[in-house]
C-alpha cells in the first residue's frame, strides 16, 4: 500500500528527529518549507552526511557526496519530493 | 635555557621499513600509496591505502616477537620504530633506564586495530581475546616502557591528526625545564576498519590516491606507520651526532568545528606565528614547509590561506601524504623525520598528484627535487577537535 | 599553581553543596555511576544532542568554569577512554551494516580529544590545548603539562581535567580482563575486602589553575609518576619528589592513597603507607568514587576541599590518624594495576 504525501513527509521528520537525536523537538514542530540548514534548526555539514545515511537506510536512496547532497537537503519538501521521484 | 638535539630517528612507513628506505623513496619522488595487501576490509579492492608492507607475522618476526600474544599491529609499528631511533641514537642500556630518560608516545587508533576482536570483547561475545587489556591508547606505550625498561616519565598523548607533533614539543619541553635528559618522541598508527569507515562515514576519503593542494583534490588516504625521535638536551649528547636542533614550537585550537578548519584558518595561523616566536625566528628565515595537505577540500585551502597570513613570501612547501597517505597520530613524527631529511641533505621532495595546484593564493607546492641550502624547517600537523601544531627544525 | 575554581561530577552529589556540606550517596555493587546536572540548562542542545556521555561530562564540568573565565590561556585534559561509548557503537555500526554507509557523529565523538575540543569551542578558546591518554596516568600527565606551562610562564590561568565515563563497553572490557570483584560489596566495606577485584567508577573533576593563590583552594605544588617500577624504583620516584621540593616524609601530613578492595595491589598502597610514611594520617578516596583511570583528578578535588577548610568531608574518608595536625601537605598516591604508579603533591 503506498504513503500518501502527508504520511512520508511526518515519517520523514520522524526519521530526522531521531538520525539528528533533536532533543526537545518533535517531528511536528519541523515546517515543511523551513530551510534546514538555517538558523533555526541550526544543521550543520556533520548533519547533512547523517541525513545521507537516513536516506539511504530508510529509503535506499543513494547520495555520493554532500555537494550533491546540498541540492536535495535543502527542506522537508524537496527531500519527499526526491524520495517520491527515487525511491525503490 | 637548554638547546634541544635529534640524535637519532627510526621509520617505518608505505615508504620502507627503516630510515634508509624511507629517504630513497623520497629522493626518487615515489609514492608508496597503492593497493592495500595485509589489511582486511571492504574498502581494499576500492581505496588506495599508505599500507606498510609488511603483515603482523612479519612484522612479529622482526622484532622477535613471533609468540607473543596481545601485541596489536600498532604496538609492532612501533617498536620497529623505537628500536631503529634508539640504535640510531646508540643510547646504551644506562641511559636507557636511567630515571632522566623519558618516552612519549601517541596514538589514535592503539589497540583498536583489531577492530574484530574489539568488537567480540566489548560485546562479551565469546570468550576474552588475546587483547583484551591491549585495546587503550595508551597500551602500545606501555609494552615500550616495559621492553626498554623506562623508568623516567612516559605518557601517550591524542590529539588525532597532531598527536605526535605534540609528543615532540612536550618532549622538548621536559628537556628544557630540567626534568628529563633525553627522551624518545613520536607515534604510531595502524589501518583499521575503525578510521577507514570513520572517515569514509564523513565523507572525507579519496577514491584515488590524494592530490595534496590540487584543485581536483577530493578527500585523504589512509596511511599507518610509527615515527619516533630521540631527543637530548645539549649537556647531555656534546659527543653524539646531532641531526637536528628542535628550534621552536607552537600549539594552538581552531575552536571552530569538531573535524573541519575555521576558513579564516586561526588554528593552523596562530600554531606557525606561535612556533616562530618560540623561538624570535623570522618567517623569511623558514627554507621549507612540510605542510599538514591531506588532500582534503576544507584542509588544503585553509592551509594554504594560513601560509598567506603567516608568511610574506610562501615558502617551499610540500605534502608527503601524497607519498606515505595520512598516518594520523604518527604524521607528526613521521613527517618531522622528512623534514629532518631535508635539513641533512640539503634537498626538498616534490609532493606528489598535485598536476593543477589551488590557484587563490598563487602559491605552488614543490614541484620535482631541489637542490637548497636548508636551515630551517617547518612541520605543520592539524587535527579533528580543532589541534593544531607547528614545529621548527633546524640544522644542528 | 593554585587552583582557583572546580566543579566535579561524580558519584556523590559534588556537582552541587551537597556533598561538601555530609550528604553521602550510598554505593553497592560493581558500577558507581555519577550523579549528574540537567544538562540541557547547561549545554546548547545543538551540540548536546551529538555528546556522548564522556563529552556530557566533562562539558557538563567545563563550561560553566570555561564562561566563568573568558581568558583561560590553555585546555589541558587527561581521559584514558575518551568517549569509549560511542567508539563501540560505532563499532557496532562496522560489524551491522557490513562496512556500509554509517553515521559520522558516533566517529567525531569518540576521539578522547572531543572534549577538550568541545571545551575549546563552546569557549571560543584558542590557547594551547592537549590530551593525555595515558591509561592510569592520563590525569597525573595533563597535570606536569599544565605544571610546565606554568614554569615557562606561558600561560596565567587555565583549564585542567580528568574524565572518564563507564560505558556498557568499557565495562565489559574492563570485566574480561579481571578488574572487577565477582561478589556484590556495599562501598564501607570495599577497602578492607579480601578478594581480587575493584569497582567501576566515573567522573569528570575541572580545575581552573593560575599562577597566583588569590583566596583559591590549594596549590598543586608537584607531580611524580613511574611505570611497571620495582619497589625501590616507586621509593626513588618519591624521592625525588621529596628532593626537588626540599621535603622529608615528616613533611607530609596527609596521605590520600589509592586503595581499592582489590587485594591484588595492595601492597604498594602498605609499603607507601606504612614503610615510607608511617606518621603520615590517611585518608581513601575511592570508596566514595570507585575506581577508574582518572580518578587522582576527584582525589585532587576532594584534597583542594580539604585544605581550604572542609571537614565534613573527612569521616567518610578517614583511614589512620597518627597525629591531629591540620591539613598543611596532601601527598596523593594511586596506582592502576599496579603498572602505572603516581605521586601528586598539594599544598595550603
């Protein structure tokens, strides 16, 4: 049975709250469009090869660097709509 | 205060398993990176590695050592290593246990190269292994002190990538405040899944073998070996060869990020502006820059934008990474001995894979073998957790 | 060098007065785990989040020093395991996934220099930074380092800590190799045990050190350390203690001596006690603590508590009264395994 859109994107902050450990933040207060990599979340490049390693074990998505990796990372949607577009 | 003397060195690398071997390979400008041959992962068939050539049982052998148990591939590295440097040094067995002779060592992987067996220990899965009590940092220093019977102060050191460059300027350090006469300095590290799949997991290691400060450069190989120095203070060796005087040292932290460089460069800066103001040495003075160049994007650039800020003229500068991969703990030592070589023979080696040098700084590495009157030298070493040193050789 | 400030996490409730005003956390077993803060209203949860419990730990220590005092010229930590817990989960993730694709952060934390790197970084502190990871001796040789710095006059103030944590891991390492006793002891009746075996202990202890007494807590007036030393060899280490700082053994009021329930070593601690300083009073340490490899760092604490005018301490850890001189001298003497042997000298 497949996921809908909704359902991937909450699994989705599910799987970054916990690969990431984000204490005191639940899957839920992360917004779809906020930029990860900005201030308020505060990722940094140790974050992003983390979130490679989830894509790839939640997912089998595979990314090969983290400069690939930037242009897929950016926020909560452009990761679902790469996985919706790669997933196996 | 004291001067602080090398009066000997002993090796063992990617490039040879002595001092000697290590030497003709640089003079020939050949790497010693290629195809791993006793190391056991994954990663062989795909990764270069700075392998030394030589298996456990061999290594065993060498040191007579065939039945002994316990004694990870770090701990061999290294007494080939201590055994050369103290031959070299001709330290007789007085001098050897007197309480005034010390042992400074470092490490990062230690015991842990027998990843395997760590694996079953910690998990207390079957029954204890052979190295059960080998597994710390600071084990492999505690079978030298019991083979050479040191009696003086020992201690290991890990500041990763810095580690023995610091065991050198502390050993230097305890000469100079009276509290040791003479003192064996370095490291020694060995390839093991444990580093392979740490740097592969940040993404950091090279498919093909490193181009130090290339602008194609894309992550580190992985190297192992053991250097170490006996150092002496001047009162104490006035009748021993003398290869090297320990000029000045600096230390300093990034406090940046765990395992990258600030782009500003502070660390790698303020460890050469603080090696040369240990001792009031000009940077113009400085002939030759063994640099830290792991081949990495963050750390070659960085480096380099250092050398710009330190020095108005850049220096000569090289990375023998390219020859022996990064032996992590034991590339300070290691690479203070290739620095040493340079001061002896009046020559600098070309670093090698570097066929389109970083163009921001206009600055290129050494390029083939050179002929230079060498007096002084730097050795630069930076490591995760935002270490950095530089040390200044010069020639005795 | 006089040590100015500290903070010590461990076993008994030394993160807050508790301690120091009686309380006594009771132990029974084989693990002492500490007693710690809430961290999350110490450490950003940014880089809490990636701290493994070593790094908690002495960041836990560290920082508030490291804020209390902006001009630290230098971090200088001893740490034999660094973060061993992440080390084997990281290891774990090798053997589980096959040498795969792995998570990093296990990788970054486990380097026993992470925590005098996190110190450095949260503290924006780019002075001179070390770690020593010499087994039983790690604390012992961060101290001579900070001590030299000192003598070079290259630093006024800085930062010296011993850590280590206990770790599902470490401590089955530990167990495999005979550490640990085999029956349950309550921690009064550690010392006077008859079997083989110590306890497992955890701690981080934080100095801010200077080079002035400024109504501070003791100096750190020497250290002294030998390996696999005979019996004469660890005499001589002493003496030349002694010597160096113009001291007899009569000198020495206070011993605070490693013994740790394992019968094994003992005689070391008997020979120092009772051949070398017999008119020295003793006090214990580590049946509050338990053992671990840089537990002198919590001896330290506890002798800077004491001789700047603690006494509720001192009936938990009495051993031999000989005479009833007040705290002038602190002779600390530990070993580990009986191979790696240490002297650290404190004073008013």
């Amino acid at each position: 049975m497949s996921q809908s859109r909704e359902e991937l994107t909450l699994e989705l902050k599910k799987h970054i709250v916990e690969y990431l450990n984000l204490l005191d933040i639940k899957p839920e207060d992360i917004k779809n469009d906020e930029p990860l990599f900005g201030p308020d979340l505060g990722l940094d490049s140790i974050d992003s090869v983390e979130m490679i390693v989830l894509l790839d074990r939640e997912y089998g998505i595979k990314i090969n660097n983290p400069t690939e990796g930037r242009q897929i990372l950016i926020d909560v949607n452009t990761i679902v709509d790469y996985i919706l577009a790669n997933k196996k | 205060m004291e001067k602080v003397f090398v009066t000997g060195m002993g090796v063992i690398s990617a490039l040879g398993n002595n001092i000697e071997s290590n030497l003709f390979q640089l003079k020939n400008a050949k790497t010693g990176i290629g195809k791993a041959r006793h190391f056991s992962s994954k990663y062989t068939e795909s990764l270069n590695f700075g392998e030394v050539d030589l298996s456990n049982d061999a290594l065993k052998l060498r040191s007579n050592l065939t039945n002994e148990e316990g004694l990870s591939r770090t701990t061999l590295l290294a007494y080939i290593a201590v055994e050369e440097a103290i031959a070299n040094a001709q330290l007789t067995e007085e001098e050897l246990h007197s309480f005034d002779t010390g042992f400074i060592s470092s490490s990062t992987v230690g015991g842990m190269s027998n990843t395997d067996e760590l694996y079953a220990d910690a998990n207390m899965k079957g029954k204890p292994s052979e190295y059960v009590r080998s597994y710390g940092g600071g084990e492999h220093t505690l079978q030298i002190v019991k083979r050479h019977g040191i009696r003086g102060f020992s201690t290991t050191i890990n500041t990763a990538c810095s580690s023995s460059a610091n065991a050198i300027m502390l050993g230097a350090r305890l000469i100079k405040s009276g509290r040791l006469k003479r003192v064996i300095v370095g490291g020694a590290d060995s390839l093991a899944k444990y580093t392979v799949n740490g740097f592969n997991a940040l993404m950091i290691l090279s498919d093909n073998p490193c181009k130090p400060f290339d602008i194609n450069r894309d992550g580190l190989t992985l190297g192992e070996g053991a250097g170490y120095l006996i150092l002496e203070g001047e009162n104490s060796c006035r009748d021993k060869v003398k290869l090297a005087e320990v000029l000045g040292y600096g230390n300093a932290n990034d406090a940046f990020h765990p395992s990258a460089t600030s782009d500003e460069a502070f660390g790698p800066r303020l460890a050469m502006h603080r090696a040369l103001e240990s001792c009031a040495l000009k940077p113009s003075s400085v002939d030759y820059i063994n640099a830290h160049g792991t081949g990495t994007p963050n750390n070659d650039i960085t480096e380099q934008y250092a050398f710009n800020e330190v020095f108005e003229k850049v220096p000569p500068f090289n990375s023998t990474k390219s020859y022996t991969g990064h032996t992590l703990a034991a590339s300070g030592s290691i690479e203070a001995i290739f620095s040493i070589f340079s001061l002896q023979n009046n020559e600098l080696y070309p670093s090698l894979n570097c066929k389109n040098p970083i163009r921001e700084f206009n600055i290129q590495p050494i390029a083939q073998v050179t002929p230079k009157d060498v007096n002084h030298v730097m050795s630069n070493s930076f490591g995760f957790g935002g270490n950095c040193t530089s040390l200044i050789f010069s020639k005795a | 060098m006089y040590i100015t400030d500290l903070k010590a996490i461990s076993p008994q409730k030394t993160y807050t007065d508790e301690f120091l005003t009686g309380s006594k956390v009771d132990h029974e077993g084989k693990i002492y785990n500490v007693i710690e803060p809430d961290y999350m209203e110490l450490i950003p949860k940014g880089l809490l989040r990636r701290m493994g419990k070593a790094v908690r730990m002495g960041v836990g220590a560290g920082l508030p020093l490291v804020k209390a005092h902006p001009d630290l010229d230098a971090i200088v930590i001893g740490t034999a395991n660094g973060g061993l817990e992440d080390c084997i989960k990281f290891l774990n993730q090798i053997v589980e996934y096959d040498e795969g694709v792995l998570t990093p952060t296990n990788f970054v934390q486990s380097t026993p220099n992470a925590m005098a790197g996190q110190l450095a970084l949260m503290g924006s502190n780019r002075g001179y930074n070390v770690t020593y990871t010499n087994g039983g001796l790690a604390f012992e040789d961060a101290l001579l380092d900070a001590l030299l710095l000192f003598e070079e006059g290259a630093v006024k103030k800085m930062m010296l800590g011993g850590i280590e944590e206990i770790s599902d891991y470490n401590y089955n390492i530990d167990s495999l190799a005979d550490k640990y006793k085999d029956e349950i002891v309550k921690d009064v009746d550690l010392l006077e045990s008859k079997t083989s075996g110590t306890v497992c202990g955890e701690g981080a202890s934080i100095f801010v050190v200077e080079n002035e007494a400024k109504n501070g807590y003791a100096q750190i007036v020497d250290v002294e350390q030998i390996t696999y030393p005979s019996t004469e060899d660890l005499d001589t280490c002493l003496q030349h203690l002694l010597d160096r700082n113009k001291l007899i053994p009569e000198d020495i009021d206070t011993l605070m001596i490693g013994y740790n329930g394992d019968n094994r070593h003992n005689f070391w601690y008997d020979h120092i006690s009772n051949n070398v300083l017999p008119n020295s009073n003793t006090l214990s340490f580590k049946n509050l603590i338990g053992d671990y490899r840089t537990c002198t760092s919590f001896a330290v604490w506890l002798s800077a508590h004491l001789l700047s005018g603690n006494t509720d301490i001192l009936p938990r850890i009495r051993m031999r009264e000989v005479h009833s001189k007040d705290f002038s001298r602190i002779l600390i003497y530990n070993h580990f395994d009986g191979v790696r042997h240490g002297f650290t000298l404190l004073s008013k």
